[in-house]
C-alpha cells in the first residue's frame, strides 16, 4: 500500500510531524506550502493531510488541497491530523480545519500537539504568546509517541 503524506506547515511543527509521519509509514511527505504542484493522488492507496492551526484555523494552503482533490480523496484511504497549541480545543480543530465530508470519512483523525520557536517569532506573536499564554520561551507538548501512535493507527486503518 502506498501512502502519502501532505501538509502545510506555520514555523515548522506540522512539518516535523509529517516527515516523521512518512518515516514510519515508509510513505512520501510533502509541504503544500512550497509551490510546486502536488503528487498524482492516483498513485496512492492512502493519504494523510496534516496542518497547523494558527489563530483557531488551519493553514490556507492545506484547505485549498483538500478541496481541490475532494473526489479524489474520497477514494482514498484517509488519516488527517493537525498541530496546535490549544488541545482543551482539539476536536473544534479538527473539525474546523478540513471540509466536513473529508473530516466524516477519515479512518484516523489526531490532534498531535504543538510548539513554539519562541526566538523565531516574529514581535506580534511574541507579544499574543505571551498574553494569551503567558510563554516567553519556546515550548513543545509535541511528543515521539503521539506522533508513532498516529502513524501506527494509519496502518491498520
């Protein structure tokens, strides 16, 4: 079975994420984000379709993907996950992030946690970070057995 694995990442997280994601799959990863156009969806059986949440959405490019191949991801077998910092809100986020007829059918759904890069901020979200979360340094909730436990999951889906 071969899978692929798309995402669209902020700072980098979500991308992290998936390229371990493919990793333990053996699939393929790519960023929606780098402006080449993405691999033919006829030549996998499964795809998983990753991205950041950023001020409560997710990422524009991940949206348009998702849209753009409505029919053919209704083929597939599905796993979406997302990266975000505010897991009190992880199933809205979920269910936010992707259109609902790909988010009803998925097979594996996950919210895998977030970071901060606090140095790599620029200052308007240095200054939200810290009102909002009272952060000033960077931070992960991301972990190696959330991310496998995904991926185990996409297998036997």
């Amino acid at each position: 079975m071969k899978t692929l694995v798309v995402y669209s990442t902020k700072h980098g997280a979500t991308g992290s994420c998936a390229r371990k994601i493919a990793a333990v799959l053996g699939a393929e990863a790519f960023d929606l984000g780098n402006g080449k156009k993405p691999p033919d969806l006829s030549l996998f059986d499964s795809v998983v379709i990753g991205t950041a949440i950023y001020m409560g959405k997710g990422m524009p490019a991940a949206l348009h993907f998702c849209e753009a191949n409505l029919a053919a991801l209704a083929e597939k077998r599905l796993g979406l996950f997302v990266c975000g910092l505010r897991e009190t809100d992880a199933e809205k986020e979920l269910a936010a992030a992707f259109p609902a007829p790909l988010a009803q059918r998925a097979r594996v759904k996950s919210f895998l946690g977030g970071s901060i890069d606090y140095p790599s901020l620029g200052l308007r979200e240095k200054l939200v970070t810290r009102a909002i979360m009272g952060k000033t340094e960077s931070f992960s909730t991301i972990t190696g057995t959330r991310i496998k436990d995904f991926a185990e999951k996409v297998r036997a889906a």
